[in-house]
C-alpha cells in the first residue's frame, strides 16, 4: 500500500508534468497551430499521456486530484461568432467608398469607428491580464498550495519550486508586457508594481529553505488572486459595453440599405449585407458572453472565501447554497459538454449532502463540486477569450477604413 510520501511524490510529478504542458501550449499558441514544428505536438500527446497515467496511478491509490482544463484537448467546438463575414463586410464597404455618397455616410459614423478600435485594443488588454492570473493559480498558486506543507523536507517540492519561481517570473513580465502595450494609467498598475517583488521573496524562500517566506509568498499571490481577477473583470465589462458595435451595424446598414438602381458593385453591397448579420451575431454573442462572465465571476469569489475556511464557513454555505444554485443552473442550461454535464452532477450531490447535514460528507461534496464549478468558469473564460481574439478580424479592416477617411 502506498505511503503519503509516495502519494505526494506523485503529486509532485503530476505538477511537473503539467508545468511542462503549459510551457508546450504556450509555444503553440504564440506560432499558431498551423505552424508549431512537429516537436511541440509531440511534446503536447507526450504530457498529456504522462498526466493522464500519473492520475490513474493516484486514483487506484485512492489518492484525489483534480482534472484540470488543459489535461486533455478542448471537446468544446470552436465559437462561431461570425467575425471573418464581419470583417469582409467592412472590406466591401470601403471598397464603395469610391462612390460619394457612400463615402458621405460612412463619414458620419467616423468617431465610432475609432473608438471600435480603441476599445477593441483595451479589451484585449484586459482579457490578457485575466488570463495571465489564470496561469498565476493554476501553474503557481494551486500546486505551491498543496506542496507547501511538506516544505523544505521533500526534495521533488523543493525542485518543483524553481519551476514555479520561473513561471511567476514570466508571469510578472508578462503582466508588464500588457501595462506597457495598453499604455494603463499609473493607478492601474500599481498591483502590478505591488506584486513584482514576490518573485524576489519567493527566491529568498527556497535559498533559505524558509517555510515562513514561503507562506508569506503564498499569501501575496492569494491576495492578488482573490482581489484582481473581480476588479480586472469589471473594467472588461466597461470597455465591451461601451464600444460602439451598434454604431457600425448602423453605417453597414445604411449602406446596404442604399436606393437600387445606383451605379454599386452588387457584390460588394451582397459581403455588405452579410458583414451586417455577422456583426449583430457578435455583439449578441458578446453581450450574452459577457453577462455569463460576470454571473460565474461573482460565483468565484463566493467560493474561494467558503473554501479558504471551509469549517468556519460551512453554515453560511447552507444559507447561500439555495441563492448559489439558482445562478449556476441557467449558466448550463442546453450546454452538453462534459464540464457542464458533471457540474450538474456536482450540484445535484452537494444538494443530497446539504439535505441530510453531514459534515464530512458536505465537505467531500463541496470540494468536488468547487473542482467542477472552477472548471466550468474556466471554459467560459475561454469562450469569451475567443470572441474577444476574434473581434481583432474587424480591427484591421476598421483601421483601413480610418486611413481611407484621413
């Protein structure tokens, strides 16, 4: 029978392996898949297989450990938003632009259109932070959380550690990276200024073999984790409700809509009609996408207080459980991916363990259900990373637009 070193061996090597998958599915997202050299795919099935056999190893132990969103490929479909059509009709339109009185009312919709594309530039600036916290926990926050115990006395930990010391130090350049780009104001970012020295602290930990430092380091990236995220959220929401989209559904429309008979290219006013249905299908995908972000966000942070002190707050996760369950259920009503099928799952056991007061059985369900709901967060934040990369298949066009206008 397995010891607990043998258990948080394994652990550690599931850590590792998945350390090494982050790094593999950087790579290709920054090459794009199309042009990854066959080593990164390789190194990609290699990690996945390695995680894979190392989970089955733990749960024949009788050991948990969670399945995380990248341990195997995305059965999700790709989002389809229509932003490629959109992008196309804004092409056609400038390719009218010829024509003076098509030029005469795209003029009028000009100030809208640079603030499309300001806007647009910040949402993806903010959407990046997010994600970047999202590494913060899942790379360097969880696994440092569950090692942290044994430290300085498990040597695999121990090695583990600079692993993650590298990746909270590429994480707080990239942090950097993204201010500078979005040009963000000194007050916005001044956590990052804030949060920049952990790394040095968490150098000093491991130097010293000091538990106490490396507490203090956790407790720093669990502060900007249960703040940031929330407020990051926020300013995402303001910049995407206040672009104008329906501003441009407006331009587009009054060209499409322009008398017949006029000397146009029918087949430009046909991509232009179509980059109308396109772009209406994307603003409602954003809105809905957005409202779903937001409701899952509010969810997060509930749960990440409840879990930090379960046993403090187990009454409390009774009184709110009813108010919790109305929010998470239409956020995978008609959903039938796997991660929303097993948080209903989850739910539905949570609610027989809350029924009959069991307190060891409601923090067993409570920790699955929490695994799945942060699980199912992770898949929309995905969704909506997506719809906001492919708004940058208007930018581009939008910007010609501009340069055409003067």
């Amino acid at each position: 029978m397995p010891n607990p070193e043998d258990i948080a061996s394994q652990l550690e090597l599931l850590a590792a392996h998945r350390f090494t998958l982050a790094e593999y599915l950087k790579q290709q997202a920054l090459l794009g898949v199309a042009y990854a050299p066959p080593g990164i795919a390789n190194g990609i099935r290699a990690s996945r297989s390695a995680i894979r056999q190392t989970k089955a190893t733990l749960r024949e132990w009788g050991a948990e450990c969670e399945d995380l969103p990248d341990d195997e490929p995305s059965s999700l479909p790709t989002p389809q938003f229509g932003s490629e059509q959109a992008g196309v009709g804004l092409i056609a339109m400038a390719g009218l632009m010829s024509a003076p009185d098509i030029r005469k009312i795209v003029e009028g919709f000009q100030d809208s259109f640079g603030i499309i594309c300001q806007q647009i530039d910040r949402l993806s600036s903010y959407k990046d932070l997010h994600d970047l916290l999202h590494d913060l926990q899942f790379n360097c926050y969880n696994p440092m959380m569950r090692g942290a115990k044994d430290f300085p006395n498990n040597a695999l930990f121990l090695e583990s550690l600079e692993d993650y010391a590298i990746e909270l130090q590429q994480i707080i350049n990239s942090l950097w990276e993204v201010a500078e780009r979005a040009a963000f104001s000194t007050s916005e970012r001044a956590w990052i200024s804030q949060f920049s020295p952990t790394i040095e602290l968490l150098h000093s930990a491991i130097d010293h073999s000091n538990p106490e430092m490396l507490n203090r380091v956790l407790i720093q990236i669990g502060r900007v984790l249960y703040v940031h995220p929330t407020r990051i959220n926020e300013r995402l929401k303001e910049t995407a409700r206040s672009m104008p989209l329906p501003r441009l559904i407006s331009a587009m429309s009054s060209v499409r809509e322009y008398p017949a008979g006029a000397d146009l290219d029918t087949e430009k006013l046909r991509q232009v009609g179509q980059g109308v249905e396109a772009l209406e299908l994307l603003s409602r995908n954003l809105v809905q996408l957005l409202d779903q972000h937001d409701t899952w966000q509010e969810i997060e942070l509930e749960l990440h207080r409840i879990e930090e002190d379960f046993e403090r707050h187990a009454q409390e996760l009774e009184w709110l459980w009813p108010d919790l369950k109305s929010r998470l259920l239409p956020l995978g009503a008609g959903q039938h991916d796997r991660w929303s099928q097993e948080l209903q799952q989850a739910c539905a056991n949570l609610d027989r363990t809350l029924e009959i007061h069991a307190p060891t059985a409601v923090a067993a369900s409570f920790r699955r259900f929490r695994r799945q709901a942060g699980l199912c967060f992770f898949q929309a934040d995905k969704r909506l990373k997506e719809l906001c990369r492919k708004l940058r298949d208007i930018d581009g066009p939008l910007n010609s637009i501009m340069g055409l206008l003067g």
